[in-house]
C-alpha cells in the first residue's frame, strides 16, 4: 500500500480482517449462525469503505449505512457504483440478522453475501494500493 502520513485507515482495514477471518470459519465449519457470517459480512464491507474514505481523507458521518457511504465514497472513486446491488444485500443485514424477522438467513445467503463482501474489499483494496490520493 502507499504511504500515508495518516495511518488510521488501516486501522478500518485490520479490523475488517478481524470480521473475514470469523466469518470465514463460520462458513467452513458450519458451527453457529449463518445470520453471524450475513452480520460479519455487512461488517467487512462497511470498516472496508471506512478505511477507503479515511484514506481518501473524506470526511463521513457515522453510519452503518452502506449506501450512504458509497455516496460519499463515489466522490473519490465513481466505480465503487457497480458494486451498488451488493451495497443494498449486505445493507439487510446489519440490523435483521441481529434480531427476530421475516428474512431467512441460510448458508447459501451467507455465503452469497461473503463472496460480495470479498469482492468489494478486492476492489477496494486495489483502490488503495493504486490511489497516490492518500499522501
């Protein structure tokens, strides 16, 4: 990644880390909730896109909210907009995978919404790694 005087971004990042490898192991071992990976999930992306607007020093307000963040993030990086199908999946579960609701959250809809949220990353991470923006 490029050097930047702020760091904090990769703070966002590192704790993104943190969700995929929980989520990735509830997804092989199949022990737990599938609605905990649909949770982790939503989680990725969000301290991804955090750690992308951190970067690009763009200022956000505090939100799980996906699609305003990628309002805000397609300011810097009008591309993130493809992803803006994925943005309204995993914006679902933040709040009903936590609680009682008419959503059934399988393992297939929990791996649907991990292979999105890796996806993002991908891109997002790529974005940063090749974005001279953050110095």
């Amino acid at each position: 990644m490029k050097s930047s005087k702020n760091k904090s971004y990769l703070n966002w990042l590192k704790k993104s880390g943190e969700d995929e490898l929980s989520a990735e192991w509830l997804l092989k071992e199949r022990k737990g909730a599938s609605s905990t990976v649909c949770f982790l999930a939503q989680q990725i992306v969000e301290k991804n896109m955090k750690g992308f607007l951190e970067f690009h020093k763009k200022p956000f307000k505090k939100t799980h909210d996906l699609i305003a963040l990628e309002s805000v993030a397609s300011e810097v990086c009008p591309k993130i907009e493809k992803f803006h199908e994925d943005f309204k999946l995993l914006n679902t579960f933040y709040i009903e995978s936590r609680y009682p609701g008419d959503l059934e959250f399988t393992w297939k809809l929990a791996e649907l919404g991990f292979r999105a949220a890796l996806k993002i990353k991908k891109f997002i991470l790529n974005q940063v790694e090749n974005e001279p923006n953050g110095n």
